[in-house]
C-alpha cells in the first residue's frame, strides 16, 4: 500500500510540473507562433509542444486509471472482510435488493426510443426521455449524461494512419448549423472539434442559429462560449438569423462570417473522428477547386452507439434525394485505400476553399428549409470547373434523428426545391424531376422562385450542360423518355383505395386508402410495363413492374429486369374503355372486395369491369412541358362526346411543339392514351375529363377540321409533297421569254402544286393559331420545314408574273432589265429549297422514323467511320502520289488531286479515270482497296444493331391495338428502368417521405416507415 502511495505522489508532483510548464512559457511561445506567421520550423515546434501536452493527458489518464484500480483494491478487501464477518440474512436480502433493482414497466412499449434502450430506467425518467426524444428526435436525456469529451472508436483504416501530411497546411474555419439542437449535442460537436484539430490549424468554430425557437438554448449557449472562449480566446463565434430561413441561407451566412482559407460546414449534432482535418486541407491546398466530403459514421439516435458506415460516393435519384452509391471500380483498380474518391453529388457536410466557394455563388439563397441544396451545389461544382471527392481518411459522426421536429412536413419545400434546381441545372432532362414527384410538367402549381439570377450566374461561369454531367459524372443516373403515362390509379368500384406496392419488403401489390406517397406511384411505358412504386433509373436498382404469375389470381411485383430475362408477363394492354389485359395470358386485372370489407386486386377471365388510366400524360422531350390538367366544364364534355364514345382523353399540348404532325408513336396502331393525374379505375377504370381551358375551343376547330378521315388526309398530303418537287424537276425545260405566257398558269403541274400549297398553307395556319405559344412555334424545326417548304411557291409565283410584266415591256432599257433579270434568277435559286418538302413524309412513314432514329443512335460510330475514311484518304493518296512519281504518264500529279482516287478506291466505286501503273502504286491500290472495305465495315453491326432494335420497338407498338387520337404529342425513346432498394437504411437526417407515420399499413400490420434512399 505505501508503495503505491509513493507512486500516486510521484504523478502528482509530474502533472503539477507539466501544467506549470505549460502555464508558463508554452502558451506564450504558442502565440507568437501563431503571430508570426507558422512557418515550417515554427509548425515543427508546435507540433512537439502539441505531444507534449498529449503526453501529460495520457499521464493523467494513467493517474485515474491507477485510481480506480486502487478503489477496486479497497473494495475487495472490504468484500473480504465481510465475507469474515457475514451479516444478517435480513440485511443481506435487502443489499441484494438494491444492486438489482425490479425491471420496470415500460411505458412507451411502441416508441422507437425504447426498443433498444432504457430497459431500467424509472418510470417518471421514462416520461422524461419520451417528452424530449420527441421534441429533438434523438435521445437528448442520455446525451446530457455521456461526457462531452467521449472517445469514438477510429474508424480509420489503418493505412490512413501511415499518412504524412505537410506542416504547412492552411487554416481551417468551421461553421456548425442548428435550430433548436439540444445544448450538450452542441457542445459534444465544440469540444470534439477542439480535442480533434491540432489548435494552429483550428482558426475559429462559427455557430450559426436558423433562428431557434428555444429562448433557454439562447441564454445557455452564450453562457457557454464565454466559457470556452476563456479558455481559446476568440475562437468561437456565433450569428443568428432574425428569421428562419433555412439551411441554404444559415450555410450562406457561416460562409459570409469565416476568415479562414478553408471552410468545413458542418451540422452541429456530429462528433469528428481522430486525424479528421489533416486529408481535408491537404487535399484542398493540393486543388483548391475539389469540394471534399468526410466519410459518414453513424451515431444511433437511440443509445448514442457508434456504427461504422462502409465507404461509398454520395449519389441522388430523380427526387434530387441523397443516397448512398458504391465507390467506382477506377477507384477499386488503384488498389489504394486512401486515395480521394471522385463522387457525383456531396452530401450535408462539406468542406472547401473559401475563396472558391464564393467564386462560384456559395450555396442558392432561393432554396426553402431543407432538402435539393447538396444537389444543387454539386451540379453546379461539376458543371462549371470544379469536382467533388470523398476523403476515405476523413471521418465524422454524424447523429441520425429519428424525425425532425422543425420541419415534420417537409414534402412541400422538398417538391419546390426540387424543381428549382431542374429548372435551372437539368436542361432537356428536368421532366425526370417532374415525372418522380408526380407532377405535371407545366403548371404544377409550385413556385419555385425566382430563377434568373441563378441562371445568369450559369452563365456568367459558362457551365457544361447537365448532358455532359450524366455522360462524364454520373453515368448511372438513367433518363427515362418512354413513359407515357404516370399517376395514381384507382377503381370506380371504390374511389377512396388506390393501386400500391404495399409493404416493403413484399412483392404484392394491393389496393388501399389513396395517400400522395410515391408507394403509389404509377409509371406506365409505351412498351407495355407497368411500374409500380417510386421511379428509379439508376444501374444498380431495379424498378418493380406488375406481373401476372401466369398461376394463382394474385398479380405479382418482380423486378423488371429479372422479369424480362426470365420472360414473366409484364406486359399489359390500356385501352379506352376498356379492360387491363395481360397480352400474354389475356387474364384481366380487376378488383374484388374481401371477405373484411377491404379491396383485393385479382386476375381473371375478363369480366364487365373496363378500364381508362388516370394518369399524368408524357412523351418523350425535354424541352417541351405537358398543359397542366384542369376539371372540364359540362360543355366541354359534351363537345368531346360528339367525337367519341363517353369521355374523350386529349394529349396536353407541349408548348412549342404544336404541329399535328409530330405526335408521338402513341398515335400509331397499340398506343396508350395517357390521363391526367390520378387513379386506375376498373369497374369502371375510369377518370373524369379535364383538359386545358386556353387551347380547348382552338383544338375542337382543329379536329372538327381535319375530322374522322385526318389520318387519310395527311397520308395524301404526305405524297402530294413529296410528288410535287418531283413532278416539277420533270417538266423543269428552261423557259425563255418566248415560252413563257399564260400557259405557265394553266400548265397541270402548276395547278395540282396550287392546290396543295394552298391546302399546307391553311393547315399551318390552323396551327398556328391553336399553338398558346407563339414564338416556340417558330422554334420547332418541322414548323420551318414546313415554312421553307410553302415559301418557294410564292416566289415563283412572283418571279412568273415579274417576267410576263417584263415580256410586254418596250424593249428599251436593256440594261435595266439585265439588272432585273438577274435579280429575279437569284430568287429562283430560292426555289430549290422546297426538295425540303421530302423531309415531311418521314412523319407518315415508319420506314423512314425507323431510319432517321438509327441514324441520330449511330452518329458515333458514322462519325468514327468518316474520321477513319478521311486518315485513309490522307494515306493512301500521299503514299500512291509518290509511288507514281518517277512514272513520266504519273495520273497523280499532286497529292490533293490522289484524294479523288483514294476516295473511290475506298468506297470501292472504281470510276477508272484515275489509277497507278507501277507496280508500287499498284500494291498501295491494292491495300487501299482493302483498308477500305475493312474500315466501311467495322462500324457496320451497331448501325444494323441499332436498325433492329428500332424496327423491332415499332413493330411491338404495332402490336399494341387501336390508337386513339392525340393532339401534339412526340416520338419517345426508350429506356432501361430500374428500382431503388426502397426502404433500406437512410443516410444522414433522411426524411421518411413515403407513407405517413400515423397511417396503419394494409391487414392491420405496422410498417416501418419507408425511406427514398439507400445506403
């Protein structure tokens, strides 16, 4: 025991020794070092003086630790002792007793607090815990009792150990964000922050308050930072907003308020990890354009445990939702654990040079509350010079609530955000946005803001397009352009359930009360797969599509790519007014009710039960926004029954897109006629009529024009332009003044080309006039098509009428004349624009759709082609010119007159009126001929690759049944469609959008709630 003392004693006096030390002269050294500048030595000097003072708490750690087990010591010897002189029976019973207190009753036996923890805890400390877990989300009663200078497990692989960074790297500002976080949770993340960063790189920590509600978080927390700034003077500061703004703003704001050279933003309820600054500012100070992103770990919301989370690269899906994608395989090959992982998107906590940052507009003050401003940022990042990296070496905690009490309905801001940045940022690929939210592409009835400012620092910074990111950043993010419909579907057995996906994990839908959650999501595709759930397009996930089993009557959801192999019938038939069928059982899908009064979906034999979709429309493009869908007034109905049998469904015209002719395939034979939003209706499947107010009198003098033979007419008109430009080359005789007369006007060819120009002419201007916008119409390229194709009518027609004015004048003047009659012969040149007319029979012809969608899929491999043929050009006819050039009958008297002779030597055409006759020219002939061949048909397979599949698409739309006209539509390509892993773990601080927590799920089971993301 007096050994032990002696040793107790000895530490004492060595920590008093240590802390004297430091309070002397350290501290002092510490700040002129920090004054002058930290250069290199000066940061070495730092660096000792930092172990050092790790040193003497790793001796005082080794001091309480020697206490304890000194306590240990005492009360074995007490239990010894005891054990000599036993106590009564009674007081033992009642020592037992309080060691081991009775399990207490729980509660909250359904709250996600006390699943995991508080098994003992009393009852009236139970209430307290559920009264505060429900107001901050997280269990803030064990918080306030962990010490705040805990230490986490490093979850640094080893090898980031082995890491030497440089001494000199620049000074780091942190800004913490929170509204109404608990006070120790705050603090944890201050004095996590301080023990974790070595203090010469540590400039300041800036709190930033979005305006909390809580008046005693205000009074304590300034409290506090007095206190530690006692002990760092001026490190920490702290600003508020007078407002709530949200986090966008409140980042903003910490940004404004930082001097130093790098900015990490954090969220206040995180603990960083050991070594977590070092890779950050090394890395930035190496490329200050990098964005960087620690690794997340998790600290559960319930018992504060640390759970290590794998490496991944942050990605998003078309909500503009974050998740979790895995790591790329470059990364993999480079066999290098520590090395940066270039990442698509950033998730809520970044760093980055301050000064560049700003450069490229910091964070969008448009954005609302929370949610869409990472993906925001990190558009902009890639698309305008920058790039995002994921540091395996950098890791923080980060506390995952259960829910968020500031915002429990964050749908709304969500949804807005999420437009905001597709309209600004996603060019022709914002319709996805629209399409995940189940939204209509125009007049959603979401303001989003003012955009212009946004847009004009886009352009300001001449950014890429958000094609350029899929293509280069984030190739797994697929674009869908074949869904033709989307929305809820519902039953007129039972307006009040809709078609979901019911319970996750499970693969059978169901049919159940009508919520506004992506469970009930319906995408219908022009191929006939119909979609069930929240949209997906991403490659590692698989959308789920409504299957008939083929046995048993329940309809099944399979992931469709599985599906697909596994040749599962997935396909299904929509026609108006008529029933849900599986084109390859011909089983119906139709509703029943159940033995409890609920509704059951079934496969059968078809009964009277027949079916409209009530679904968003959609064809392909991007530039062009689908009419918001209104209710019909009753004279609008009763004007659409006059061409149809009961409801008549409209395409919503695209703004800008108007031309009849440019329907989408929906219009050929099998097309589905997409619905406005809502509900799958059997019994009847049904919705009620609504079409846009502004074109509906316009469109109804369209149809009433063209009427039942429409499709007859435009077959006619198609080769009418076609013939015309033909029939005219066959009488084109060159016309002298002597010709020309009044037979030019009864010439037949004349009169039939009038009749047709006179017929285009009416029709573009029927269009013009339904089309709401104006100037798009002038956009659309078949409109000037069709512009250039009328146009040389009326010059001819002048130019004739010019002549015989100019045959019955005095022959006098004749050089004003010549004057005239060439200015009239450079008009007629304007004539042989109308060839264009050729173009417009494509629109009617499936042959040349097939044809021109295979050549826009091959301009790749065209392009290859013509760069190969130009190389061999260049070669072959340099390499034939001076084999031929000691021949004194050489054909090839310079290198660009061999080009001719390369060319048809290549294409193997071989006109003859060029060739070599030496027999060095004769070999490179020879190799000319076949590098030819080889080259033309190297590309050849995908150009016939990409033939057949369009053929064979067609033909599946063929097979599809009887169309029904729609107006303004267009052609859509296709698409591979997967799903989400939905309702896997969240990331940090996901919202649980999807079914709400209060809604019991189908057959009396609680579900778990359901999250958009997956780790």
């Amino acid at each position: 025991m007096l050994r032990r003392n002696q040793v107790l004693c000895l530490g004492l006096v060595l920590v008093l020794a240590a802390n004297l030390f430091l309070e002397l002269r350290p501290k002092e050294a510490a700040q002129d070092l920090l004054q002058g500048g930290l250069h290199t030595r000066d940061g070495t000097v730092m660096a000792r003086l930092f172990r050092l003072e790790k040193a003497v708490q790793q001796l005082e750690e080794n001091m309480r630790l020697a206490g304890k087990q000194q306590a240990k010591v005492e009360d074995t010897r007490m239990k010894m002792n005891h054990e000599v002189h036993p106590a009564p029976k009674a007081a033992q019973g009642k020592a037992v007793e309080t060691k081991k207190p009775a399990p207490q009753k729980k509660l909250f036996p359904s709250s996600a607090l006390f699943q995991r923890w508080g098994e003992d805890l009393p009852e009236d400390e139970q209430k307290k815990a559920q009264d505060l877990f429900l107001r901050f989300g997280y269990n803030v009663y064990l918080s306030d009792q962990l010490p705040l200078n805990r230490s986490l497990p490093d979850t640094r692989d080893s090898r980031c150990l082995q890491k030497v960074y440089p001494a000199q790297l620049p000074s780091l500002s942190v800004i913490l964000i929170f509204v109404d976080e608990a006070l120790s949770i705050i603090q944890r993340a201050i004095t996590s922050i301080m023990n974790q960063t070595p203090p010469w790189l540590l400039k300041e920590i800036i709190l930033v308050d979005d305006f909390s509600s809580n008046g005693e978080l205000k009074v304590h927390l300034d409290e506090k930072i007095e206190f530690y700034n006692r002990m760092s003077p001026g490190l920490l500061k702290i600003v508020r907003h007078t407002e709530r703004k949200g986090l966008a703003h409140a980042r903003n704001l910490g940004w404004e308020a930082a001097t130093a050279d790098v900015v990490a933003i954090l969220d206040a309820h995180v603990e960083v990890n050991a070594g977590w600054a070092e890779p950050i500012l090394a890395r930035i100070q190496e490329d200050r354009t990098v964005i960087i992103s620690p690794v997340f770990d998790n600290i559960r919301f319930d018992d504060f445990k640390l759970t290590k989370y794998a490496l991944a690269v942050d990605g998003f899906n078309w909500e503009l939702w974050c998740r979790y994608d895995p790591v790329p395989e470059s990364w993999i090959a480079l066999g290098d654990v520590t090395a940066p992982v270039r990442s698509p998107s950033i998730m809520g906590i970044l760093a980055a040079n301050r000064l560049f940052l700003g450069e490229i507009g910091g964070l969008d003050d448009g954005m609302l509350v929370y949610g869409g401003e990472n993906v925001e940022l990190s558009l902009r990042v890639w698309q305008c010079g920058g790039k995002i990296e994921v540091l395996p070496c950098s890791r923080v905690a980060h506390v995952e609530r259960h829910h968020k009490p500031y915002a429990l309905d964050l749908g709304a801001a969500l949804k807005r955000n999420a437009l905001r940045v597709a309209e600004i940022w996603m060019d022709e690929y914002r319709h996805m946005v629209y399409l995940a939210w189940n939204l209509p592409l125009q007049s959603s009835g979401i303001d989003y803001g003012d955009i212009s400012s946004r847009r004009a620092l886009r352009e300001k910074l001449k950014c890429k397009t958000f094609d350029w990111y899929l293509k280069n950043v984030y190739p797994v993010l697929k674009p869908i352009h074949d869904v033709v419909g989307y929305g809820r579907m519902k039953n007129s057995l039972d307006r009040g359930v809709c078609l979901d996906r019911g319970p996750v994990p499970g693969n059978t839908p169901i049919m159940y009360t009508c919520h506004e959650f992506s469970p009930q999501n319906v995408y219908y595709r022009l191929v006939g797969e119909l979609y069930v759930g929240p949209l997906v397009a991403e490659n590692y996930d698989s959308q789920h599509c409504l299957t008939d089993p083929g046995h048993g009557e329940k309809p099944t959801l399979e992931p469709c790519s599985k599906a697909a192999q596994s040749k599962l019938h997935i396909l299904w038939d929509f026609k108006q007014g008529g029933s849900v069928i599986n084109r390859d059982t011909r089983r119906c899908l139709e509703i029943t009710r159940e033995p409890l009064g609920t509704r059951g979906l079934v496969l059968r034999t078809c009964t009277a039960q027949v079916s409209v979709r009530s679904l968003l429309p959609w064809t392909q493009l991007v530039k062009e926004q689908l009419r918001s869908i209104r209710e019909e007034d009753a004279e609008e109905k009763e004007a659409g029954r006059a061409l149809g049998k009961g409801f008549v469904y409209e395409k919503k015209q695209a703004e800008g897109n108007c031309p009849e002719d440019d329907i989408s395939p929906l219009r050929q034979p099998g097309a589905v006629l997409p619905q406005s939003p809502g509900v799958l209706q059997a019994g009847v499947w049904e919705r009620g009529v609504q079409e846009n107010r502004h074109i509906s009198i316009k469109l109804f003098l369209l149809r009433k024009v063209k009427g039942w033979a429409e499709a007859q007419t435009q077959q006619l008109g198609a080769l009418l332009k076609a013939m015309c430009p033909a029939l005219r080359a066959l009488t084109g005789r060159r016309r002298t003044p002597s010709a020309l007369g009044g037979s030019f006007f009864t010439d037949p060819f004349f009169l039939v080309e009038t009749l047709c120009i006179v017929w285009f002419t009416f029709e573009l201007l029927v269009r013009f006039s339904a089309c709401p916008s104006k100037p798009a119409f002038f956009r659309n390229i078949m409109n000037i098509i069709d512009l250039v194709a009328i146009f040389p009518y009326f010059i001819t027609l002048g130019t004739e009428l010019v002549q015989q004015q100019e045959q019955q004048s005095v022959s006098g003047g004749g050089g004003q004349n010549g004057q005239q009659a060439m200015s009239l012969a450079i008009l007629r040149v304007i004539r042989l624009v109308r060839v264009f007319r050729i173009f417009k029979l494509s629109r009617h012809s499936k042959g040349l759709q097939i044809l021109g969608k295979t050549l826009q899929a091959s301009m790749r491999e065209l392009g290859l082609l013509i760069f190969f043929l130009f190389i061999g050009v260049i070669l072959f006819s340099s390499a034939v010119y001076f084999a031929e050039a000691d021949d004194s009958d050489s054909l090839f008297p310079s290198i660009p007159d061999a080009f001719w002779w390369a060319v048809v030597t290549m294409t193997t055409v071989g006109y003859g009126d060029m060739y070599p006759m030496t027999v060095g020219g004769k070999i490179v002939g020879s190799l000319c001929a076949i590098a030819g061949v080889l080259t033309i048909a190297l590309p050849v397979p995908v150009i016939v690759s990409n033939f057949n599949y369009f053929y064979h698409r067609e033909t599946e739309q063929e097979e599809q049944g009887q169309y029904t006209h729609i107006t303004c539509g267009q052609p859509a390509p296709d698409l591979k469609a997967t799903d989400n892993g939905f309702g896997k773990p969240d990331f940090p601080d996901a919202a649980r959008e999807q079914r709400p927590s209060h809604l019991p799920t189908p057959h009396g089971v609680c579900a778990e709630k359901r999250v958009l993301t997956e780790v």
